[in-house]
C-alpha cells in the first residue's frame, strides 16, 4: 500500500464500519492539537515525536481508532529505563497496553500485565498502515507478535 500521512489519513478518516443501526467511523475524534502543543509536548517528554506520528496527530487529533487504540496526551510520556530509555509512549489500547516509540522512530508495543515488548514496524506510518491492512484489528495483531522480555 504505501502512502503518506495524507493518504493514511484519508484512509482512516473515511473507514466505517457496520454498526447496529447505520455505519460507524473508524476514527472517534476526541481533541485537536496544535505545532506549538506537540512542540511543548516533545520539551515535557524530552524527545522529539516521530515526524509522521506528529503530522498524524496534527491531520486527525487526538482519537480512537476502532474504539480499540486511543491516542491522548495524557500517552505521551517519556521512557526512562529499559531498552527503550529516549524513547517515548504515544498510545493506549482497550487492555491498557502501550504502544511506543524509540529514538530512530521504531515502533513497539509494551505490554501491560507482563514485563515484554515488541517491534511492530519500522516506523509510524508503517504502523498505522499495516493496522490499515489487518481491517484495524490491534488486539489480534498484537496477540501474533513475539515478544521479548523488558528490563526495566
């Protein structure tokens, strides 16, 4: 597939689902951002956010996608131990696991009720894409990746 920030977001913003009653979108707005509001958020966390990950949040604001991955800036916290020291987390899922970033923009999942992470993609878009192409299925994609014990 490979797009941009602009066709990711196009993308999600016009996927819907079927509901009870009528179709649903994919992705629930929740607030807008601002440059100058991810610029004091990447000075709080003390790292810059990912390039793509801070035009998608400029594009769609903060949201849930598929009321399963929620993205609030409340999520962006830096990491200060373990493999990902530098590194930052930017969203939650509906079991309460993380979803981060290291410094070279990686991405990786942190599990919640046990000390394992794992890689999920090279980079945010990639991120976003393949949940794009898993029909927005997190929470099954996450139960297919290998994980790794986390030293924190």
């Amino acid at each position: 597939m490979t797009l941009d920030v602009t066709g990711l977001t196009k993308t999600v913003l016009s996927a819907s689902r079927k509901g009870l009653l009528r179709r649903k979108p994919i992705f629930k707005p929740y607030a807008t951002t601002s440059s100058d509001e991810l610029s004091k958020v990447a000075e709080e966390i003390g790292t810059p956010l990912p390039l793509d990950l801070r035009n998608w949040l400029l594009a769609v604001g903060y949201g849930d996608i598929d009321e399963e991955l929620s993205f609030r800036r409340d999520w962006l916290v830096s990491i200060e131990s373990g493999h990902l020291k530098g590194g930052a987390r930017f969203a939650q899922d509906i079991l309460g696991n993380f979803y981060a970033f290291d410094s070279s923009g990686r991405i990786f999942y942190l599990c919640r009720s046990e000390p394992v992470f794992a890689v999920m993609s090279k980079n945010f878009l990639e991120f976003i894409e393949e949940l794009v192409r898993r029909d927005y299925k997190l929470v099954d994609w996450v139960n297919s990746l290998e994980t790794q014990k986390y030293e924190w």
